[in-house]
C-alpha cells in the first residue's frame, strides 16, 4: 500500500472538526487497506508501532530530524531552523520547502506503508554506539524520493505529533462499519479490545476472518486486560442501595493501579492506561520472581511509604518513581507496597467469569500466606448496614487511605466496564463535593503578570463514553506551582493542535490555544452549577444550561496514570451535582 494514500487520508482527517467525518475517512480507508498490513495501518493511526503495552517510542529529537531533513532536501540546517522557529511544526516547515529534486536518492520506487513501518521500527530498537548516525540514515532515507504531503505526515509520525483526533472508540466504530456494516457491532469489537488491548490485531481478525473469530478472543499472559471501573457513590446509604447482594467493603488507597503478570521468570507490571512500567518497580519484579506462585493475573495498588515511619506517601510521591535513569535513588527515597486486591488468571484459567467472592478466596490462598513487608492483601469485610460501612471507613481514613471500595460479592469481573457492582465511597467534606475529579485539559488563555509566557488559566473538560466527546465544565488557575506550572507548560506545548480537537464540545468558549486531549489534572471545588457556557450535561438539568465546578483549583496531582477516557465522566458530574441536593 503506498504511503501516499495513508498521507492523504491523514490530511483529510486533519482538516476536519467533524467526528462523524473522521469515522468516514477511517471506512473509506479501511475499504482499500490491503488485509495483511491492516494491523500495521491501525498502529500508524494512533501513532504507535503497536498496541500501547508493547509499542516502543522513537526517542527522536528535533535537532535529528533537522539533520535528516537537510540531507534530504539539500537545504541547510540553519535555514530549517529559522523556518522551524517561525512555523513551530516540523512536519508543516517540510511541506512549505522545496525539495531539491535533482539530488540522487537511495530508493526509486515509490514509499510503502510497510517501508515506513518498518523502518520506524528499526529506529525503535536502534540503541548504543553509533545509534544516533545510523537513526538520521533511517529518516534520510524515508524523507529521499517523497513528496512533502507524505514528508509532512512521515515526519509527524517520526516525532509523535500526528494528533488527527482519532480515539479507539472511533477506530472500533469505522472497523465495525467498514467490516460488518453495522456500528452495533462496536459492542463486539469493545469486549475483545478490553481484554486484549490491541486494535491492529482486532483489525486483521475481522479483515482475514469474522466477527465470531474477533468474539473467541481471550485473556492471555502478558497482555494487560483493561481494568474493571467503579461508580461513585455520596454516601454508605446510597452506596447500599445500589449493591443488590452481599457487600464487600476494601480500604481504598490513593496508589497506582497496576496488573502483575507472571509466569515463570518473565515478570510484567501495566498500569490502567496498560502502559508497561516493570522497570520503574525492580523490587516489586524481585519479590515475585521469589515468589512460589506462578502463572497468574493479579491487580493491585502501588502505594509509596514514608520510609521513616511506614506511612503511605500521596500519589504525586509515587510519581517520582516513573523515571527512566536514578532508579536506585528512588527505590530508597520512595519505597512501595503493593497491595492486591484481585486475581482474573490462574494455572492457565480465566478466573474474570467467578463471582468476587470466590476470586478473593483464590486471591487469599495463594497471596495470603506470603511474609512480606511489600506485600499486602487489601483489608477486607463483609458490611451490610450503614454503621458498620461507617465504621470501617474510619479505619480506612486512620490507616492513610482516602475511602472505600464496595463491591458486590457475587459481580463477575467485567473489563473495561463502569458500572454499580463496585462503588467508591470517600470522606465527604462539609460545603464540597463529595469527592475530586479527574478532568483533561483542553485548552489555555494566556497568563499576565507573573505568568507572562506562561498559561494563566486551563480549560477542562468531562468525557462522555456513548458519545467520545469531551465536554467543557470549568477554566482553572489555581493551586498551581511554579514549579508544577512550567511542567505542565512544557507538556502542554508539545500537545498545541492549530485548532479545536474535533472531539470537543466547546459551545461558545474561546481559547488563545487549543491542545490534543493527553493531560490529565485532579481538580477539587466546593460545588457544581448550572452554566450557561459549559457543555458538560448541556440540557441534561435545564434547557440552555450546562454544569460547571465552582471555585475550582488544581490539587497538585497530574494523573499521569489515566487516560483523557479514563477521566470523571459527564454521567458520574451530574451524579455529583444531584447528590448536592441530598446532604
């Protein structure tokens, strides 16, 4: 397949602010993607070489492909940068110059999507010495003979900038249409991602074979299942009117959610997002490589420990321990424990069909026995009435955590679902809403004064699933650092697109920068109002009004562990804002 259709595609994509658009450009490009290279098409489009637990970063920096780029054009470094400095996108800089066709290239057929694939692969796991000369010959390479709509899109890709607005919701709903001719299969096609995480792989099932083929898949060692999700609850009393059978009450921990897979030596630690993070913790590999138990799936949260005193550190502690060089130095400063919570594979069993209860049971006898100080089961009951939840949330908030789980005994485990088989229960707050929320940014107005060249104040917003849309619900300027504030604006620069995301619902609000939805904030506010200007729950309470957090202010967690569609949902908002009513 020549890269030049994929280019286009992505162009069209681009210029669109139509979500319904994006998913007939993808049908119109899944039609004449050749069956064999489909998974290699679908890992291009979310600008990765492969699903998000196995995909490698590329590691390439601008400077290289400035480099790479001059080779390739013939024009000088220093007039790519000035180009660079005025336009700020290296991808529309090479589609504005003017190649120097007369040069010789090292290829004379046209460029291929599996070149391309394959050679950023290459990249990718090009390390060591004279790792740096041999990556700009790779780009070299690709960049000789093209024309500058495919140098444009090869480059975007080559730097992880492609932002085209393309979330797996939208890529299940065109492979639904474009495969089966019915977008209901979406449902299909979302059970077997949730439990295998891998899009390409769904693709080239339903391209090679059927949709009965895509609904076989199953869990498997070493390919994170996405985590079952709670609904949030105002207090114990709604908490049990929602469960139906016996309740389960955990303390909640104000860790990181992660998988641990096992089997044998071979060891793999994913968090919620299914990131693979087994290098950020080697004490936690070591105690189960020590470990008798073997071939297993088992869920649990990292927390870090003070470690003076053994207390639970905030989650923002915990961060500190994803870093790629000083491990060691982190493991002494921000010692962890990890502490399971759940098992779903066992001796080649998929466990996720038993009711909690008996998974528990399992969980306890191979977990439970085990003498560690860095292993833990979490603290269990059986509650069913408000005082002994009551009771057992004191417990949980003298013990440094922040609630409860309550899960209904005999729920199955249910990958990817929302729903009221597990409840979240947190302290409430006299004057606040019950609990923070999780919002994506996704827009900016500049700072003045102090923050002059910096953001003065961030646009969020709420995610709706049904929909994969996100919708407005405050602008916050608050509770930020300036430490935190140049973080957050040199990662929110990397993520500028030259106009709103197609997937946002913005109404009339009007930013000086628009972002790719990628970063994740932990906002806290006193209340939720009805708003004329925000979209969140836009005539769901009253016609012309949406919701909004009142005072909102940023509690200093970036949630790098969540996902834009892992954030508070405009359903669980509007929750918040009806139980207002009920305290």
């Amino acid at each position: 397949m020549l890269f030049l259709e994929l280019a286009q595609t992505f162009e069209k994509m681009e210029k669109t602010s139509s979500r319904l658009d994006l998913t007939q450009y993808l049908v119109e490009l899944m039609k004449v993607t050749p069956s064999n290279i489909i998974d290699k098409v679908i890992y291009l489009i979310q600008g990765k070489l492969g699903p998000d637990h196995s995909s490698k970063e590329l590691g390439i920096a601008e400077k290289m492909v400035i480099r790479s780029l001059s080779l390739a054009t013939g024009i000088s470094s220093s007039e790519i940068k000035l180009k660079f400095n005025e336009i700020g996108d290296l991808g529309d800089v090479v589609y504005k110059l003017n190649y120097n066709k007369s040069q010789s290239t090292l290829f004379s057929e046209p460029l291929t999507v599996e070149r391309v694939f394959d050679t950023l692969t290459k990249i990718a796991n090009t390390s060591g010495t004279g790792s740096l000369n041999l990556k700009i010959r790779y780009i070299t390479s690709l960049l000789n003979n093209v024309s500058n709509l495919e140098a444009k899109y090869l480059l975007k890709l080559i730097l992880g900038n492609l932002r085209l607005g393309i979330a797996n919701y939208t890529l299940m709903d065109a492979l639904a249409i474009g495969f089966t001719h019915d977008k209901g299969n979406r449902v299909i096609l979302e059970k077997a991602f949730n439990v295998s995480s891998d899009l390409g792989n769904i693709a080239r099932i339903l391209a090679q074979g059927s949709i009965e083929e895509v609904q076989s898949i199953s869990v498997s060692l070493f390919i994170p299942v996405r985590p079952m999700l709670a609904e949030r609850a105002a207090d114990s009393k709604e908490a049990l009117s929602k469960i139906k059978g016996k309740c389960l009450a955990e303390f909640k921990i104000d860790g990181e959610r992660v998988q641990v897979h096992k089997r044998g030596t071979r060891i793999e630690l994913f968090t919620r997002s299914l990131e693979n993070i087994t290098s950020h913790f080697p004490e936690i590999v070591k105690m189960f490589t020590d470990l008798d138990v073997d071939n297993f799936i088992v869920e649990g949260e990292v927390v870090a420990i003070n470690p003076h005193d053994q207390k639970f550190l905030p989650f923002q502690s915990l961060m500190r321990r994803r870093r790629k060089h000083d491990i060691q130095q982190a493991m002494e400063a921000y010692p962890v424990i990890l502490n399971l919570f759940d098992i779903l594979y066992h001796n080649g069993n998929d466990l996720m069909n038993l009711v909690f209860e008996e998974r528990r049971k399992i969980l306890e006898i191979n977990f439970g026995n085990i003498k560690s100080d860095r292993l833990k089961l979490v603290n269990q009951k059986r509650v069913s009435n408000i005082d002994e939840i009551d009771n057992f949330m004191a417990e949980s908030l003298d013990s440094g955590c922040e609630g409860l789980m309550l899960k209904d005994s005999n729920s199955r485990y249910r990958a990817g679902a929302r729903e009221w088989a597990w409840i979240k229960l947190k302290k409430e707050y006299a004057g606040t809403i019950t609990d923070s929320v999780d919002l994506v940014v996704l827009g900016a107005l500049y700072g003045k004064g102090r923050r002059v060249g910096k953001y003065g104040a961030l646009l969020l917003g709420s995610y709706s699933k049904e929909e994969d849309t996100f919708y407005t619900i405050c602008k916050v300027g608050t509770g930020f650092k300036d430490d935190a504030l140049s973080v957050l604006y040199d990662t929110l620069s990397k993520q500028i697109i030259h106009k709103k995301h197609p997937r946002v619902q913005s109404g009339n609000v009007h930013m000086d920068v628009w972002f790719e939805p990628s970063v994740v904030l932990e906002i806290i506010s006193p209340e939720i109002t009805l708003s004329p200007v925000y979209t969140t729950g836009r005539n769901m309470i009253k016609p012309g009004y949406g919701l909004a957090l009142r005072f909102p202010k940023f509690s200093g967690n970036i949630r790098e562990d969540k996902s834009p569609e892992d954030i508070t949902t405009v359903e669980e908002i509007i929750d918040l804002y009806n139980n207002q009513f009920k305290q």
